[in-house]
C-alpha cells in the first residue's frame, strides 16, 4: 500500500435499518443492515483507493435470550 496522511474531516455518511421480532416469550431475533459511502480523508485512503471501496455494507442476524431469575 502506498502511504498516506490523512487530514480532519467527515469520515462516512450513511443510513440503517433493523427488524426484531419476538420468537418465544423470552428470546426475540433480528436481522439489521446499514449502508455507508466513505467520504473526504477517509475515502482518500491507499487502503480504500488500492483494495477497498468507498461503498461500505454491514449486514446480521442476531438472537438474545433473557434469563429470569427469581430469589
């Protein structure tokens, strides 16, 4: 990679989403996005310019389940 040195500035610009949803009465599951376009510094990177892209996605799935405990 070549080098580089960065100044201030925006690093990203962006939007998401998630959907939860109750499965049983104490676990509930999700699935989220979001979507981010580098910007200023940030897009001007070696890194981002050589190998990456400016357009960035996330996407997951994820669970929890709640323990209740009595005493």
């Amino acid at each position: 990679l070549s080098e580089y040195h960065p100044g201030g500035g925006v690093k990203s610009t962006g939007l998401g989403g998630a959907i939860t949803w109750k499965v049983t009465e104490p676990m509930t599951a999700s699935v989220f996005t979001e979507y981010s376009r580098l910007m200023g510094p940030a897009a001007d990177s070696s890194l981002v310019k050589e190998r990456g892209d400016r357009n960035q996605w996330m996407f997951g799935v994820s669970t929890t389940y709640r323990f209740n405990f009595t005493m």
